[in-house]
C-alpha cells in the first residue's frame, strides 16, 4: 500500500506522468523496449543488488565478475546484440554494477587504432573472451597530461620487438579498471624510443597473465590498488614493466607503424582519435551522471513527501518538509537541472552525430567546436549533477547518511566522474582556449563555429525587464546568460592580452587568467544549456500539460541560475538591484508552483525500486518499515567476537581492576 | 628522506613554524604536553590506524571497543585523569576511532538532570564500567523538533512504574551511538503521561541488556541500524520497546519530579539544558570539524607541491600542481578558513566561558545570543569546512579518491557534522529569529546584545576602497561585511513586515521569507568570523614572522568570501563594479604570496604521519612509494574465489559455449 502522504502527491499532478517519460525516452517505443530490459535484468536473481550495500569490496568484485560472465548468456538468451535497441539500456538496468567494462575499450582502441590486421585478429577473441582485456594508460604520477607518460616502448631491431619497461615508480600504470585481477591483456600507452630517439606516446597490446592458470607473465608485477571511495566492484590496476618483450605486431598501426629497420612511418590522420576522447566524455553524461541526480532526486523528494518535521502552522500536524520553502529551495533547483541537462545531452549527441557525419566524409571543421563543448560541458554537468546529489543526500537528514538511503553511493559514484575522462579544471580551461581563440576571431571579423557567433554581438544594453514576470519570458533570461558569457569572456581577454603588453610571458599570462577563464567557460555552458532548455520547450506539443511544467521547470534553472550567481548579473548593471529582487521573487514563487507536481516529476523517470536500491525511494513510500527491514539484515546483527573478548569482561569487572 | 620537490617548499619559509603551532595550541606548554599525548597513543600498537582503510564495519567496530576497553588502563598507566591537562588531546589523537563516546553523553545527562540521588547511583556504576550506557533521543520519524517525539513513558501509580512503548515503528529509536550492540542501558526520551494527561518529553533510565549474558530484556528489540557512509566503528542503534517497566525513580528527576499518587512537579529552571545543548555544538568544531579540515588541507597542499602535471612554461620539467593559479584558488582559500574558524572557536570558547560563569550567578541574559552564535556557527562552520574538505579531494584527481589517500574517509565523516546536533539549515532558522528580533528591538531604540549592536547602525554608505591595496585594509572589507550583512537583515525584517501587513498569515509569512533568512543569518556569522580574524591579527605579536602570515590569511579569508558572493556585496551598489574588479586583482594577488608559504602554514597544524593515515599528505611527501606499498596490503591483492568460480571456465571457453 502505498503511503498517503505520498499518493495525494500523485493525484493532483497537472501533467501526464507516463506521456513525460515517453518524451524523456524519446518515444513510446524506447519506454517499451527500456522496460521490457529492466524487467528482464531485474526478475533475474544473478543480477540482484539487494545485499549491495553490506558487502566487502572482495565480494564486491566477485559479484561484478559473475554478472558480467552471466550477462553474456542473459544476452544470447534474450537475443539481445550489441547493436540491438535493447543494448543502451542493459548497463543502466544493471546500475554499472558489472565487470568487464574495460574489455570493451579494449577492444574499442583496437578497432579504431589497429590495423585491419591486428582487428582481424584480436577482435574474434576478445569477442569470444578468449582473452580478458584493459587499457593501461594513466600512471601513478601521469593522468591528463599524456605527453608525460613515462612508460617507454623501446624498438629491438635485432629481434623486431619492443621491450617495455615503467623506468620508475611514477610510470607505474595505476586505475587501469578490470586490470588489478581480472585481465589477461592490456593496451599500454608508453613512449616509442627507435634507435635512441623518442616518437611520443603509442598504444601496444600487452599479455600480463596467463591463459592457462591466470599467474602474471614474466616481467609483469600487477595487483590492486585497493580500496576506492566507490567502484568496489571494479578491480582498479596497478603495473609495473620489467623488460617486457612483445612482437613488433602488437604496436597498433592504424596511424603509425616501425618498419622492420627501424623507420618511423606517420600515416593518416590522428584527428579521429581525439574525436573518440571527445565522444567519451558526451556517452558518460546520460547514465553516470544524469542517471545518478535523477535517481538521488527521486529518493530525496519521495523522502520529503512523507517525512514530516515541526510545525508549519500553530494547531495543525507536523508538516511534510516539502512544504518548507528551504527545503524546496534545495531540491527543486536539482530537479530542473536534471531535466535541464538530459536535453543539453540530446542537443549534444544530436550535434555529434552530424559531427560524426562530417567526419566520415573527411571534414574535419567541427572538430574544435566539438571538443570545446564536449569537455565544458563534461565538466559543468559532473560538478552540477556532484553537487545536485550532495544536497539531495543532506536534505534527507540523517537517514540520508544512511547507506540503506542509497544516496551515499550514488554521491561517491558521481564524484568519480569529476575526475576521470580528464579532471574538470583543464577541461574548462580547454574550452576557455576556444572561447578566447573564437572572441578573438569574431571581433576580427572572422568567421567562427555556430555555438559561438553569439560572442561577435557583444551588446552593452541593459535588461528590459519591468516587473517580477518578464523574467518568467525565456528570452529576457536568456539574453541575461548571453551578456554575462560575452562579459567574462571579452573581460578575461582583454585582461590577457594587458598582461602581455605589459610584458608578461605569454604563459604566465594565461595562468594568471586562469580563475577568470575558468568562469568564463562556466558561463559559455550555462548559456547554452539554458538556452537550450528554452528551445526545446518552445517546441513541446502543448497538450498534456507537459509543455507548461517543462516552462516552469525551465524558468526555474534559468532564474535559479541567476539567484546562485547574482554578482555576475549584477556587475556591470545589465540586472539592476530593482530588477535582482524581482529574479528573486519570480524564483522563490517558482518553487511553490513546482513542488505541486514535485513527486510526479520524478515518477516520470521511471525508476523502479529495485534500481533505486533505496529505503527512503521506493515508489510506495513506506520509508520506515523498509529502514527497518533492511537493517535487521545487515551483518553487522550478527554477535560480534567483541562482546566475548572485551565488554564481557569490562563488563564483570575482570578488566576494570587496573 | 624527504622529497625534494616539498623539502624546498620548507626552505623558504616567511615565518617560525614552531611558534606557529604554539599559537593554534595556545602555549608552548600545551604543545608540549599534545604532543606527548600523540606520542603515548601512536606508540601504543593498540590504537594503531594502520589497516583501518581495509576493514570491515565488524571489525571497525570491534577495534572501536578494544580501543575504548584498553584506553582505560592507558590512562591508568599513564596517570591521565579526566580532569587533567592531557585529556582533551586524547580523543584528537585517537582520531576519534573508539566507542563509548555515548557512555560519556549517558553520564553527562544524568549529572546534568539526574537527582542527587540517582548521581550518587549511577555515576560510580558508570564510571567503574558496571554498565554501558547509551542516549536516546532520536527517533525513526523524529529528529530536531523534539516535541514530536512519539515513544510514551505512561506513570503506573499501582506499581510506581513507568509503562515504556514505542507505539508506532516512526516511534523507534533510531541512530542513538554504542546502542546497536554494545550498550546494557540507555537514557530515553519519551513523553510522560500520568492519569491520561501528557506532560511533555522527559528522559528515563531504561536498561536494555543483561549485565550477565548481554542477551535483551524483556520487552526490548534493539540492534545495529546497518552501514552508514563512515562512521562504521560506532554500532549506531535501533530500539523498540513493548511494555518495559521501570521504576519511578529511574525517571531523571532534577527538573521534574513524578510524587507517588502521580502529581506532576516541576522544579527549577530548564534554561540550563539549553546551555547544555548549545556548548555540545561549540564543543564538537574544533575536534569534528576543524581538525578534519586542516588534515585536508595538509594532504592536498603537500600533495600539490610533489604532484607536477603538465608544463607551465615551454621546455621546464613539469610544474608542481600548486604553482597553478587554480590550484591555488581551490586550496589556500580553505587553509585560510581554518585558520580563520579556529580563532572563532577561540572567541567562542571564551564567549562560552565567560556565559556559563553568568549563569552560575544566575544571569540568564546571555542565553539568547549564546544560543544564536553557536548555531550559526555550528551551520556555518561545519558547511563551509565539510565543502573545504570536499575541495581539497577534488583537488588531488584520481589519488584523492583512493581510501588510501586519507581524504574520502575525512570527507565522509565531516559531511555528518552537518547534520547532527542540529541540522543546518534549521540552526541558521534559529540564529535568523534572533537577529530579526534584535534589529526590530535596535531600531525601536531597545538595547540588543553586544554581537548585534551593529544592526542598529544602517549606514548607507559607499565603501571607500580607492585601488587594490586598499582592499588589504580590515576596515575596509570587516565594514563591507557588516553592511551586507545589516542589509540582509533588514531587507527580509522588512520582506517579512510587508508580508503580514498585505494579510499573509505570520507563519507562513516567515516560510516565504526562509530562504532569505538564512542568507541574513549566514552573513551575520561571516560577519563575525571576519572582524574576528582581523582583531586576533592586530593582537598578535609581530615577532618571527607569524602576524605577517596571518595577516595575509586574514585578507584571503575576507575577500575569498567577497570573490565568491560578489552580487551580495554589489547589489546595492555598497561596492562598485571598478572596486570589485580591485577586490578580484587582490584576492588573486595574494593567492600568489600564500602560495609561498602554503606547505609551513600546514605544517604548523603539526599533524603526525600516524594521525593523517595518508599516502598522499606524509611529511616527507613520499606519494607514490607509499600509495604502491599500501596498496599492496589491500585484502583484494589476495586470491579471488572469482578466478576459478568464473573467470577460468570463460577463459576456457566452457561457459562461453553458449
């Protein structure tokens, strides 16, 4: 039965509940196929997480391994494929709770770096799992800077081989996934050397354990590298090269190859592997990001709806906690920008795919705009979506802290990605680079990629806005966004290029800017996501109500967006102090509008229970009786050997007489 | 041997590092005698911390109890009292991994509410270990709003008992510390009800376990309530009970008393207990939030002068992470906040101090402001270092997110002082209803306790600020803080008045107005941690270097404060848009003349190797040797059932034969 607090939530939605998730799925169909994979994974008890939460990271591990082994029989037997509708939604039904994940960038740098030789060959079995593969790039002192990997590859003329070797304790290779148990091969980045001269960094097939018992090869010492703030379930590597001697063969030579003498031969082009990074980065956002804050925000408003706390008014009964505007003020924001970025992720993929296209017809013109976007937005999603499930978790009190909430392993899951697939601060700085190099353009009159010719009309106007409900009109808010992003960008060039002529060295220079660049590619996203969310809105079927709650909702990130930052707004007066208190008040009245239909605006993500893993989640709300059931199963309800071995005596004195 | 890249750090300090530490301890001598308590306990292989980033809750647990059971002797042994000079290191040193923390809350209520009587029989019981004790407050569906809590205490005058039940399972206790395993009696808080008539929350003496074989008594279901996010070491705990029966005199009768035909007497005063409350939030800053704060800030920056990543300037080695200007940026402004939160707890202390000698002589005036400082701060301070600590793990990448790193487990652990003893957002509530009722009382020309006299001085002025050096000036930035912080104030005060004349009711008026209100209230208290650092900073001698240094700090607190809220500043104009962009030029100035100094500063916190437990953050800055050894002593580096259960059949292709 579902809880009463939480069902009058439901009843009163102003919206289509299941038209909303056919729109977030992108169509009917996808929401059949979707569900019919998520009943298929979830009635199967090998895929179960119901322990998740009390096991060691050793169990952990071997639960992750058997589901990946039971994975590819679940798919031969659904006839699902690798190409199949059905496959984009096996890894969020299973919550990423699998191994092998780095087999499949294993196989997927040799497919896009390897010869059609050497994809002839080692595809069939990595297919077969005939082998366990990895991908062995970053180092103990090297991540983001992969030009100063230390692991060198030297060329052995006499033998036609490589010898491998992790010259020092920092080459070591360290968080390669799948590595620090499981895998047989690996592809290890290192630094070419042929006939003492260096190449730069190549990737090379490496065998590091046995097919036969699994003990490492010679040369190879490897193991785990412990334990993590999450990804237990993942056996992160360590390795360390000893005179490792492969054959000449396993350098992948799609771009470059070493002739049996030693020469070096460049072919083709390299551009299409940082397009491979690039796309990376957009493919994590949908299910380790956007996944995480819509489930955390599910949990936290079901939570807020039948938690009640104090007295809102005299005489009444304690009141729900949604019905604090602070509380209100925490989730509501999260909701919107859940909502707000799983349309940024379409616009994304969308301009990748015509990205993609471009590419395949050998125009590479897209390319810097691409790699500008999908790194700003890498990195403004996962501190957004970071920050979105930490205030979830906190608003939840203290049943929040409890693991049994869900929410802590969401927050430690999510924060990861703010590290990996390149750490947010050079990403931003990444796009920054292209805003400065594009600004500059734009005001020489050159011409510059689509998502930044915004920068040329540099407008010095003030907002027109009269009263608290222009700013609820995308185009007042938006045109604010659009200021503020030219703004940063033009100040922080200007301040660059003072410092050069005032005889900074030119990196210097960009160091000292580099606070202010940071926020200038902030904006520059911020910008375009709300800018986005208004265009999708404005092209919404209006019935249903779903186009009026996604209006609110867009409002909402808009406005929430100048509430959080008003300083940026306010700075050179393109928001008056008159005009700030109206965003405000417009803000602050959104919130009571939008928590009305707050529960049924996570019902729409369809989360089953199951996939929420949470006490405090579930669809019924009976958060009490689930805490409770729960707990009586942890371990930790087992008699401990403390009670024999230290209060029993305490306890009778034995010990107490010092 | 120390590496390098720190030793050189050490070489070119501003200031005696030494007299540093003697500052934060408060003397040499209490250096001297810290650092001997360090030494006992880090000596003693019981307390050792070494594995603890590999264990289980079970044994976390179990080290917690054999740590609290051998502390006994070893302050027996070392002839350390309670009320002795050495004990408040004790705790800090132990890094506050052992139980029994609650027997010491069991203990403290009792001599704060007990009787005479019930002192004379249960303290000696407590402190020779007779009993553990435990302190029930919190319930499943109850947290801060006391009043409504559901578990009953029903007087029985036939039999001068209490009837103890916990009627409904939001009734439960839920969270209570040492209850889950390991407590035989426990402090619980219940409404009283004698002849049908309910007389409010009232705490009682309720045993749970047997003396003999710790199995429950009657009537009792209590366990362990499952993993949390850390905190695994303390057995947290659930209770129900059903009928328990106690007698009449285990109700705590300082205030209250039960007479035999059931007349209900109320005896003194209850403000005391509020006192109580408010010293435990003062009390809990310096150990669980500051300390965990520094040992970040220790990890991250020594950490960043080892790390080197990427080129700073063309054709030199790789730079040290923390030559970065947004290295900079995420680090020193959190080490200047602990500096700056560790003179409020001075200041607080005293304030604390000074207050409990009035209310011995029976001068409650001081309660209200007391109240309202130690719950904005508790809000403020633990926020604001819970993010710090967040920061500087995001700022060490991939190696911060290791267990071995020391930071997750610092992080884990602070993210809870922001929900216990309060939960934030409630705490600045409270702190905002006093300052609304001073400023209505300053402006109606009442006089207002010394904190908020300010607010009766709305001054409309302009900041003064002429160029960048003058925003290194106390007075300029300590006023510019004041009058955002009388602004805030005043404008909600008016908000809320406007409110309730246009006829909205007054409680809802103030839900309209929460938001706002915890800004005001958060202002108020950066307000006076400001002017506070400013006014130690004058104090402090001028010898060795150290007012310099702090100093500097004291400027980077303030106008990182101002850098990160401009629009609260700029909104009414109070600074303008040119003295912002001062405020900006220095703010990134001084990150440059900090950073200098950057590995002293934290060395002063004088953390042992043993007491940060970080592979990343040791004095000698040796990050990868440590990082590989640790890593190898995982317990996933041992065998995996994993290997032959899945991973050899798949290799062998017997289970890939689908």
């Amino acid at each position: 039965s579902v809880n009463p607090d939480l069902a009058s939530e439901r009843q009163t939605a102003s919206f289509c509940v299941e038209k909303l998730t056919a729109l977030l799925d992108g169509g009917t169909e996808q929401t059949r196929i979707r569900r019919a994979v998520v009943e298929a994974i979830e009635s199967d008890p090998v895929f179960s997480r119901e322990n998740q939460y009390f096991q060691t990271q050793n169990e952990r591990y071997e639960a992750a391994v058997k589901k990946a082994v039971h994975l590819q029989k679940k798919m031969h037997e659904m006839g699902w494929t690798e190409n199949g509708p059905e496959y984009k939604y096996i890894y969020r039904a299973l919550s990423g709770d699998v191994a092998f994940l780095l087999h499949r960038v294993f196989m997927r740098s040799i497919s896009v770096l390897g010869s059609d030789k050497q994809i002839a060959k080692w595809i069939p079995l990595a297919t077969q799992h005939k082998l366990i593969g990895s991908y062995a790039q970053t180092e103990l002192g090297h991540g983001t800077y992969l030009q100063g990997l230390e692991t060198t590859a030297v060329f052995d003329a006499a033998t036609q081989e490589f010898i491998l070797n992790t010259p020092k304790i920092s080459a070591m290779k360290w968080w390669p996934g799948d590595m620090g148990r499981s895998a047989t091969h690996t592809v290890v980045f290192a630094q070419l050397y042929i006939h003492g001269k260096c190449y730069g960094i190549h990737p090379f097939i490496v065998q590091i354990r046995s097919l036969q018992d699994h003990s490492l090869c010679p040369g190879i010492t490897a193991g785990d590298i412990g334990p993590k703030m999450n990804f237990e379930h993942i056996d992160n590597g360590y390795l360390l090269l000893k005179n490792v001697r492969i054959p000449k063969e396993n350098m992948l030579s799609k771009f470059c190859e070493v002739r049996p003498d030693g020469t070096y031969v460049r072919q083709g082009s390299q551009q299409i592997n940082y397009f491979t990074m690039t796309t990376v980065r957009i493919s994590l956002i949908s299910d380790e990001v956007l996944t995480p804050l819509m489930k955390a925000c599910t949990i936290a408003i079901r939570y807020s709806a039948v938690r009640r706390q104090s007295k809102l008014k005299p005489g009444e009964q304690e009141a729900k906690i949604l019905d604090y505007q602070t509380q209100q003020e925490k989730l509501l924001p999260q909701l919107a920008a859940a909502y707000a970025f799983h349309f940024v992720n379409d616009y994304l993929q969308e301009l990748f795919n015509r990205g993609y296209g471009e590419i395949q017809r050998k125009n590479f013109d897209m390319l810097p705009e691409l790699h500008a976007l999908s790194s700003g937005f890498k990195a403004v999603i996962t501190q957004h979506c970071t920050a979105g499930v930490e205030i979830c978790l906190r608003a939840c009190g203290g049943h929040g802290y409890s693991l049994l909430s869900g929410l802590p392993s969401l927050y430690t899951k999510i924060i990861a990605s703010c590290i990996y697939e390149g750490e947010n601060t050079i990403l931003l700085l990444q796009t920054a680079r292209f805003l400065i190099k594009c600004f500059m353009a734009a005001n020489a009159g050159q011409p510059v990629p689509p998502s930044v010719t915004y920068l040329a009309a540099v407008k010095h106007g003030k907002c027109p806005a009269k009263n608290k409900l222009d700013f609820l009109s995308p185009d007042i808010y938006t045109e604010a966004y659009q200021h503020v992003a030219v703004r940063l960008t033009s100040s922080t060039a200007a301040k660059l290029q003072d410092l050069i002529q005032s005889g900074v060295k030119k990196h210097d220079a960009w160091n000292q800017c580099t606070v202010q660049l940071v926020q200038a590619a902030k904006a520059h996203c911020h910008y375009i996501a709300v800018k986005n969310f208004a265009e999708t809105v404005e092209k919404l079927e209006t019935k249903a109500g779903i186009q009026k709650i996604m209006k609110h909702l867009c409002d909402l990130f808009a406005l929430h967006g100048i509430f959080s930052n008003t300083g940026a707004f306010l700075h050179d007066g393109y928001i008056s102090a008159a005009q700030m208190d109206m965003v405000t008040a417009s803000y602050l009245d959104l919130l009571a509008v939008i928590r009305k239909d707050a529960v049924p605006l996570v019902d729409a993500f369809d989360f089953t229970d199951k996939s929420l893993n949470s006490a405090l989640g579930s669809y019924d709300g009976q958060v009490y009786q689930r805490l409770y059931e729960w707990a009586q199963k942890s371990p930790t309800n087992q008699m401990s050997p403390a009670y024999e071995r230290y209060l029993k005596p305490l306890l009778h004195n034995t010990l107490s007489k010092l």
